[in-house]
C-alpha cells in the first residue's frame, strides 16, 4: 500500500504514486532524497511497455544479469522501487518492476484484473513474454501476496522468492487499523485531514511532515474517486486469508519485515514463517510497511545479499 491520487476511464483505472507527488510539491522524505540520488548518479531505469490480454503494462528496468521481478503494493505503482532497482542493477542483477495492471500507467482492463490470482497469471504471461527463466520474485504487501499466489502457481519459473514488507492475507490488521475500522474508518482511502495523517503514521516508522495543500489535494482526489477505491480494496480483500495456511513452495524464501509496521506488526512474522519452512527473516529497525521507500539502501542490500546466495 501506499497514498495514491486516482484517473479512472470507463475500462481504465490509474493510481499514480504518492512519492511522485511529493517529488513535484518540492517535499522529499530523506529517504526518497536518497532514491533521486541514486537515479541522478548514473543509473538507467529503462520504461518499457507491453501490450497483454488487451491492455498495456508499463515497466521499468535496470542493469543486466540475473531478472529480479519487482511487484508493488495497493494503490501503489513501480516507481516506488527504483531506487533499490539502481542498487540491484550496480551488483550486477537485471531489475524489473512493472505497474500492476489497474495500477499506475498500466491501462485498459477491466475491473476482473484487479483479481490477486488474475495478477499471478497475467504476471506469468508477462514474464513469458520478457523471456524471463529462473528468476527472482519479490513482492511488498498485496504485491507480496501475488508474489505466493505465482510461486505456487508457477514454481518452476522462479529461483527465489522474497517479501519485502509482510504480505496481505497473514496476520490480522494492526490495532491501530482495526480501531480505525471499527469506528467505520477506512485509514487507506482517507477522506478528511486527520484520516490522511493517521494513513502516514500507519504506512511509515517515521512520518512526513506534509504541506496543507498537498494533503489537501490529495484528500480530496481519494474523497472524487472514493467509489472507485472502496472497489478495488473489496476485491483485493477477498484475498485477506489467502496465506493462512501452509505454502507449498519448495523455493529459498527471504522475509523483510519491518520492526514499526504499524500496519501488521512485525509480532506476525513468526506466523508467516511457519507457512514457508526454511525461511529467512530479517526484522528492519526503524522501518515501516514501505522499507524499500523508506530505507531503500538497507532494503537493498538486504535483498542482494539473499539474490546473492
């Protein structure tokens, strides 16, 4: 998951980046300070696009050698990995990370796409029509979800499996989630000032200061397209226990979790280690559900190290 301002068509829905949003306000969180760096200090991110099951998904890519796909969360779109793609391109991987179809700049399906198992098999024809054979799969919140309906699904395409931030469908919801929603709050499509800032404490270990205006613009984008938004988190959710109960992949599996996860405490990630025997955990200080927005160098090397082994 991540704040998000909706476009939607009759047949195409778009939810760009929070992040890109900031970046044009003139508001940089330090870490996402650090991702500009990176993208300015002579990394190439490639966009690529590809017209499938009569859509288009829009992909960024970095470096040459072993793929490495990248899936993001709800409402949120590729950009939000390319600064740990810039760091998995200079140790010598070739970093993909698309726009989840119905998300970000991939366009033109219908409403079914936003399925979790139409995701895991739409992203296995993508990954057939890149040419991508043995390669690695990490996915962040419903994007990590996906990520164990694929390996299941499609074991024999995948060398590795890794959740950068716990996956929807394991623990329950965060106290702080679960009083929102008791008191009819949905705390990820905010519609006033004070749900918005509840959503950043919820989302980050160390939330942003954000100007008036954006937050405001942003509220009233998610209060214009609320319909749309409510939609998409009721079919998404259908999967809320999609891992609760024993996975059956016979892959290297590494789990980030960050340690102020306000979202699913990091307490649950014993649960999601029993699914998946032979496990590697990290708990992430100082990290929240985001740890590749939020601590993209630790987050990287993290993961590198796993790619590498």
């Amino acid at each position: 998951m991540i704040l998000s301002f909706a476009a939607r068509t009759a047949r195409t829905r778009a939810f760009p980046l929070f992040a890109l949003a900031l970046f044009a306000a003139g508001w940089v969180l330090p870490a996402l300070a650090e991702q500009q760096d990176w993208i300015g200090s002579g990394c190439t991110i490639v966009p690529g696009r590809l017209e499938l099951d009569g859509g288009t998904v829009q992909y960024s890519r970095a470096g040459q050698g072993r793929p490495v796909l990248l899936l993001h969360g709800l409402f949120a779109q590729k950009e939000q990995w390319h600064a740990v793609m810039c760091a998995l391109a200079a140790q010598g991987f070739d970093a993909i990370a698309p726009d989840l179809p119905g998300f970000g700049q991939s366009t033109g399906f219908a409403v079914t796409a936003y399925d979790l198992g139409e995701q895991a098999d739409r992203l296995h024809r993508f990954a057939q029509a890149l040419g991508l054979k043995d390669f690695a799969l990490a996915g962040n919140s419903m994007g990590g979800t996906i990520a164990a309906i694929y390996a299941e699904r499609y074991s024999k395409d995948l060398s590795r499996l890794a959740f950068v931030g716990p996956p929807l469908g394991v623990v329950e919801w965060g106290p702080k989630v679960r009083q929102a929603i008791e008191q009819g709050i949905n705390p990820f499509i905010p519609v006033t000032a004070d749900q918005f800032d509840l959503e950043m404490q919820l989302l980050f270990f160390d939330p942003p200061a954000i100007a008036p205006e954006l937050r405001e613009t942003l509220v009233k984008s998610y209060v214009e397209h609320n319909r749309d938004y409510r939609q998409i988190w009721d079919i998404v959710n259908l999967y809320d226990t999609a891992l609760d109960k024993p996975l059956h992949v016979d892959l290297p599996v590494f789990i980030l979790w960050g340690e102020g996860d306000g979202i699913y405490p990091v307490d649950g990630a014993a649960k999601l280690q029993e699914r998946l025997p032979g496990n590697r955990l990290v708990k992430l200080p100082r990290a929240g559900h985001l740890p590749m927005l939020e601590r993209p160098a630790e987050t990287a090397a993290r993961l590198a190290a796993f790619l590498r082994e």
